[in-house]
C-alpha cells in the first residue's frame, strides 16, 4: 500500500491508475479512494486484492477475489459489460 497521508493524495492515485487504464475512462467509469480511515478497506476485507464493481446508484453490483489461487475475472466481466450497456 501506498503511504498516503491526505484523502487529495489518495484521490491523485486513483486518477493517475485511471488515467494508466484508458479503458476505464473510455468507459465512463468512475473511479473511487477509500477515506483516510480505511473505513471501506475495514468492512469489505479489500486487502491483499479484490475488485468491486459499485452501481450508479452507490451499491455494491460485483465483488470479484481471488479462489483457489486464481483469480475468475470472468463475473466482473460480465457486470462491467451490463453497466456499460445501460448508459
């Protein structure tokens, strides 16, 4: 993990890591930094990896880790492709 010590720091990393994805700007993706005090790293155990995917109405739509020692891309797949057609 990155040694951030500001929320502006947080946020500058993510828009850099989007910025390094172009698909997810190209998607309308909107890409979001856990607050300072880690509250959603906390409840949703996002360490070491997981991905999420969160809807547009703020709810989690996927939640995609590692099983067996493999990670199945496959669920987040489909569901990217779901929010993107309903744009």
């Amino acid at each position: 993990m990155a040694g951030h010590t500001t929320l502006a720091e947080r946020r500058a990393a993510a828009l850099r890591m989007a910025r390094a994805l172009p698909c997810l700007g190209e998607a309308g993706i909107v890409t979001l930094a856990d607050g300072m005090d880690d509250g959603f790293l906390e409840t949703y155990a996002a360490w070491p990896v997981r991905l999420f995917g969160v809807s547009r109405d703020g709810t989690l739509g996927v939640i995609a880790q590692p099983r067996g020692g493999a990670f199945h891309l496959a669920p987040l797949r489909e569901w990217l492709l779901g929010e993107c057609a309903r744009t």
